[in-house]
C-alpha cells in the first residue's frame, strides 16, 4: 500500500518527544525555525490559522476587507472571520492555480487592509507583481501564506520572506510538522515586536491535559505511519469510519478548534526541532520526485500538470483531470491512495455565499478534478515506479475502452 499521506517520523521525533526534561523548546525551536527560512524573527502558535488571525489583530487590522484566494485552505477564511474582518475571495490562475494578480486590483478598494498571498500547492506567487501592487498601495499589508510552500522560491527569493509576515502550518499534512501547531516568521524588528506582544497577551498556558492529548495523539500516529498499521487505517477510511475525524469542516459554520488560543505545547516544539534537522531533505525529496513525475506523465493526454516552477517545493504534485473519479478507483484498486485536494471552492460554501468574490470561472471547476500523487519521504523510487506503471495501465485500459465505444457507435 502507497499512503496519501506520511509525516516523515522517525526514532528522533519519537525519542526528542519523549525528553520531558528539555528546558525551552519553543523558544530552541523558534529559533531553529527562523534560521531555516532565513528569516529574522519566528513566533510559534498553536496553529497556523491562529498565527493568521492573531497577526492580523496586532497589526490593527480591524472592520477590513481582506483579500484572499477562493481556492486555499478554509481555515484561511475562518482566521479572517475571527479577525473581525471580512474576507473578499479572488480567483485562480488556470497555470498555477494561485490567486490571479490581476483580479487583486480589482478587488483592491479603500477599506483593503490586507492581501493574504498564497503559493497553493508549493508553487511561487510571482513576487514582482506583488511588489508592484505594494507600491502602489503602501498602507495595504501583505501577509504570505507559506502552509503549502515552505522553501518555496520566486527567482532565488523566497517567497516567505516577502510582505509583512509569513505564517505556516505544521500539522502532519504538512511539509514538516510539529504534531500541530503553526509558525509566523517576520523581518522587521517593530512587527514582530508588536505581534509578540499581542501573542503573549492573547494565549493562555497549555494545559497539562492538552500536553497528554498531544503526546498520545503523536504515538497513536507514529504507529499508524508503520507500513502495516497503515492498511488497517487505511480500510477504516475507505469505510467511512473516521469521516467524523478526517472531515473537519462545515460547509455552514464557521470555527476554530477550541484549544486555538492555547499555546503550543513543549513536545510539539520538540518534535518540530527532530523535524527541522530533516528539512532539507523533504524539500530536495519532493522536488525530485516532483521533476520525476513530470517527466513520465508529460505526454499523457487528459492530464494537466502541474505548473512546474524552477522554485516549487510540492506540498502536492497535483494533477487536474476530468477522469479523477476513474483513476482515483483504479488507483484504490492497486493499493495507492491519491489525494484530492482541495476539494472545495469556499466561496460556494454556505459560509461565506453572501462575501465579495471576483471570478473568472476558474476555480469553481476545480472541486472533483484535482488529484495529487504520494510525494512524502515514505515514497521510494520503486513506489514512484509503480505510480507510473500504473497510470501506464489506466490509460492502456481506457484508450481501448474508448476505441470499443466508437467501434460500436460507428457500427449502430
Ligand atoms: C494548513 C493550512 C493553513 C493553516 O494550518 P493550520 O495549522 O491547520 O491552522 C493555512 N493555509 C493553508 C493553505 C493550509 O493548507
């Protein structure tokens, strides 16, 4: 079985979880943090959408519109509900599938206060455009979005240390993780100052019960990752069963969990410093496979690949199909699991129906299109392989099911 889904965890995460008595691992693993996105200052949170919504409070941005992509995360938008803000969705680019700049500037008006830029999937915003859009609106923040696009570059610049600040996710979907928990990272001195303030104002202290929960959620996942553990898992999902824990929004509500103004627990941070160590291989394990793939599914028809930029780091190796349904069968089928996000366009969701959107038709297709391949460290160059020899004998399958109808129509 192929897993959608890995964290890359090991002994080390497991054994630095387990070392009760290290004295300041946030404050270690804040550092580290800072150090790997060549960024001044780093801040933890128990989430990335706590990072978003309690930066955007200690920046006084309060009763605004704040602009964001129609097709990311959900939580983005609950973050900016939370602010006391209303969020104003922007359309897709049909290449990259990020938020389309231009659009931006239309929906840009006097009562913006800021623009959450997103690299979905780990490809770069076009960092030249957004300077120009800062140029011309000074007083309007910019804040990245950097959950699906750690490393991730414009040119040799990274995207996360471009705007105001950048907030990342590390639950274990993500790149790296830190059981949960979020990071905003930050490049001037009064920012940071103003959000840490606010920070330390805002979050209570973690409680023990929430220490315990995360240090029993972290075994039960470590040993759900183990090869054959994962299958039993695995059956339970195709099941249905843990719906009621995968599924985690309401098309009608909108939350936040309620430990979110809790902070970060010390074994978070302490997995979060084993994970740091291996950063630089997830990233160059993602990019490689990533340039793999491309390379063996460039000539297929039916599907569109991913945008392929020089400076993506793959959160997902997306590919936009109208046969999602059938390959994602057929792959079950042959024991590999594909994902399919997002599978969602928020503003169609009960939500946030009645919030400004500017569309161009783009990403509301996109729910029930889109399928991304295993690209986490668990996936070997045999499993990658076999990825490809099974697309191989999808398409061998389909073409000939497709002469078989046109035979018979051409014959009735
Ligand atoms: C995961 C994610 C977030 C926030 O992460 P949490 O830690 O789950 O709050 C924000 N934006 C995007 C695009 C994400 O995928």
């Amino acid at each position: 079985m192929i897993p959608r889904l890995k964290a890359s965890l090991g002994l080390k995460e497991l054994l630095s979880a387990l070392s009760f008595s290290k004295k300041n691992a946030i404050l270690a693993f804040e550092k580290r943090f800072a150090d790997l996105m060549k960024a001044r200052y780093a801040l933890a949170f128990p989430y990335g959408r706590t990072a978003l919504s309690l930066g955007i409070e200690a920046l006084h941005i309060q009763n605004k519109e704040i602009i964001c992509p129609a097709y990311t995360c959900v939580v983005v938008a609950h973050a900016i509900t939370y602010s006391n803000n209303t969020a104003v969705f922007v359309d897709s680019c049909p290449f990259t599938y990020n938020m389309d700049l231009t659009l931006v500037e239309k929906a840009i008006n006097e009562n913006t206060g800021a623009i959450i830029v997103t690299s979905i999937f780990g490809t770069p915003v076009d960092l030249e455009k957004i300077t120009d859009i800062q140029n011309k609106y000074p007083h309007i923040k910019i804040i990245q979005d950097c959950a699906h696009s750690f490393g991730a570059e414009w040119q040799g610049n990274l995207v996360s240390n471009h705007g105001d600040f950048a907030i990342y996710g590390l639950n274990i979907s993500k790149i790296m993780t830190s059981i949960f928990g979020g990071m905003l990272t930050a490049n001037n001195f009064e920012i940071y100052q103003q959000i840490k303030t606010y920070r330390d104002k805002k979050l209570r202290e973690n409680s023990f019960k929430k220490s315990l929960m995360r240090c029993l959620y972290f075994l039960s996942v470590y040993i759900a990752f183990n090869k054959t553990i994962y299958s039993i898992i695995y059956g339970l999902e195709k099941r249905g069963w843990l719906n009621r824990f995968v599924k985690y929004y309401d098309d009608s509500r909108i939350d936040m969990p309620k430990d979110y103004l809790e902070k970060m627990t010390p074994i978070e941070a302490r997995v979060g410093l084993a994970q740091c160590d291996k950063y630089e291989s997830i990233i160059h394990h993602r990019k490689k496979l990533a340039r793999y793939y491309e390379n063996k599914l460039k000539d297929y028809p039916f599907l569109k690949l991913p945008a392929m930029n020089a400076g993506a780091t793959f959160s997902h190796f997306v590919i936009q199909t109208k046969l999602a349904a059938e390959i994602i069968s057929y792959f079950e089928e042959n024991n590999i699991q594909l994902g399919t996000l997002i599978d969602y366009h928020i503003p169609s969701m009960r939500a946030y129906q009645k919030n400004p959107y500017f569309s161009q038709q783009v990403s509301e297709s996109l729910p029930g299109q889109m399928i991304n391949l295993p690209i986490h460290t668990g996936v070997s160059q045999k499993d990658a392989e076999k990825i490809i020899d099974t697309f191989r004998a999808f398409f061998s399958i389909y073409t000939h099911s497709l002469q078989v109808d046109n035979a018979h129509s051409r014959s009735s």
